[in-house]
C-alpha cells in the first residue's frame, strides 16, 4: 500500500518548451527551448482542485483528465506515494498544438512535481530524477524525444530499447548556434501529421537521413557550418508539406536564404538554428506575415524543482 504524503506539501517545477526531430533526427534528436511552464502541486485533505492560466486556460480539462494530473498520479505511484488530495495550478506559456511539446512539458511537469513531493516526503536533498523522467515521460508521449529534452535541457538523443524501455543522452552545444521559432496562430495535431507519413520509404532516403542526423550531432556541437546540410530531410517534412503549406512555404523561404529551417516536431511551427549574424538577419527579414510570430529563443535548462 502506498504511503499518504503529508497535507500541505507543496512543490512547483518549471519545464521548458521543445523542438523535436530537428529536420534529420526524427523521433530521436530535440532540443530544449527557453519558454516555460510552471506546475505547482500541494498536497489537501480530499478532492482535486486544478487552476490553470495562460495557454489554453479556457479550455482544457481542470478534472483528473487534465495531462498534469494524470502525470502527478503516475510520478507518485511509480515512487510508491499518494495524495489523500491535491491542488494543482498550471501556468502555461509553452503554445498548445503548435509543434513545441507543450503535452510533453505538461508530462514531465506532472512526473517531475510529483518526484519532487516524494522526495521531500522523504527527506531527500535529490528532488528529480532525470532517467524516471525519460522513461515515465517516453510512455506517456510514445516516444522520448519531446519529453528528453524537457526533462534534460539542452538538446539530447534518445531512443527504444527493447522492453519499452526508453533512453536519452545530452548533445553538447556550440556557443555559436541559437534558435529562432516561428510560431502560428493556427494550430496542428500530431496523430493527424502522423498519419500522413509512409509506413515504407526508399532505402535512399533512409540512408540520407541516418548520414544527417549523424552530422546534425557534430554541427550542433562543433561544426555549425554543418547546420545547414544537416537538417536536410526525406522522412517526414516532404510528407507533411500538403497538410501544412504555409509551414513548408517559410521553412522553403528560410532555406533559400542559406538559413537551416526544419519543421517543429510535426508542426505548424518552424524552427531555426543559426550560426551567426547573417542567419539572424536572415530570419528578422523573412517573409511572415501577421498570423506568425517570430521569437529568437535561446536552449533551456531541463525541468527545475524547488
């Protein structure tokens, strides 16, 4: 049976925002980005109580359907705890259904809350544990990537093994590469790109993609001039073109001003790497118009506790 946390126990966490896939990388390379949501959950006598603000405050679920709390739930059985009940209140910056992980940060700041709540109950000086976050984020996303980044900062590989185990490691980053995102008013599904993508694809393209999120490794760590080749794709952009042209149309226009431009995790948002003066230019005078926002961001830390 599990142990009842102590009322009145509280946490907060802050979780980045992140950019998956990075053109080559798909499933397997992300990014962290610095917009944040904060999680804040204190431990009651009974019931749920969810307060959210921000992004989407008006129509998410405030009941045990909302992303976070289920996240509490899992992240504190999984360390063998409960809550006789729970206030939670969600501050979300992080755009919803735009292709920057916002369910992912929403995951790991549910998991990540509640690591934080059983390692006090605990008296423990450690409040997160990365590799739980991975795993428990990978499962509630499917795969690990979104959720590896949020969880670790940075930017990070991660992949499957068998098992359903789920994995992660850090990229080192050059200094010289920023990140610029572009943001729309209009929104997408992941499911809905997903399905569009081919279950089979040419051995060619295959091999051009393992090439390029091989060197997408070494350009964001040592050798951004490689940005730009690196974040060529045939797996999943090409596919996704039709059901998002206006995403496709600014990623081209980016590209055709020697920017490395790559589509968000599966969109409708575009990011871009730059390695430079030129890049940045180059993205202040790209051809967007009012329903895009342009952010020059910079890489996160992972989630933080206190």
């Amino acid at each position: 049976m599990a142990d009842a946390l102590p009322l009145g126990l509280s946490a907060t966490v802050r979780v980045p925002a992140s950019s998956a896939n990075l053109g080559s990388g798909f499933d397997s390379l992300a990014v962290a980005l610095a917009i944040y949501d904060e999680v804040t959950a204190t431990v009651a006598e009974s019931g749920l109580r969810v307060e959210v603000v921000g992004e989407d405050a008006d129509v998410v679920a405030v009941d045990e359907r909302h992303l976070v709390v289920q996240a509490i739930r899992r992240g504190l059985q999984a360390r063998g705890w409960s809550a006789p009940g729970l206030l939670v209140r969600c501050v979300n910056a992080v755009p919803h259904a735009r292709g920057l992980g916002s369910s992912a940060a929403a995951a790991v700041g549910g998991l990540a809350v509640a690591q934080a709540l059983a390692a006090k109950a605990a008296g423990s000086e450690e409040l997160l544990d990365q590799a739980q976050l991975v795993q428990l984020g990978g499962e509630f996303e499917g795969h690990p990537d979104n959720a590896a980044a949020s969880a670790l900062g940075g930017a990070v590989v991660s992949w499957a093994e068998g098992g359903g185990q789920y994995r992660a490691a850090p990229i080192r980053l050059s200094p010289q590469v920023s990140p610029v995102v572009f943001i729309p008013q209009s929104r997408g599904l992941t499911h809905v790109s997903r399905g569009v993508l081919p279950s089979l694809v040419p051995r060619e393209d295959a091999v051009a993609n393992l090439s390029r999120s091989a060197l997408m490794v070494l350009a964001l760590s040592a050798d951004p001039a490689l940005l730009f080749a690196a974040s060529e794709d045939r797996l999943h952009q090409p596919h996704r073109a039709a059901e998002q042209p206006e995403t496709a149309a600014l990623v081209q226009a980016l590209r055709d001003r020697g920017v490395a431009a790559m589509v968000s995790g599966a969109g409708p948002s575009v990011l871009a790497l730059t390695s430079g003066d030129a890049d940045r230019l180059a993205c202040a005078e790209a051809p967007v118009g009012h329903c895009w926002e342009r952010r020059e961001v910079s890489f996160a830390q992972g989630v933080q506790a206190r």
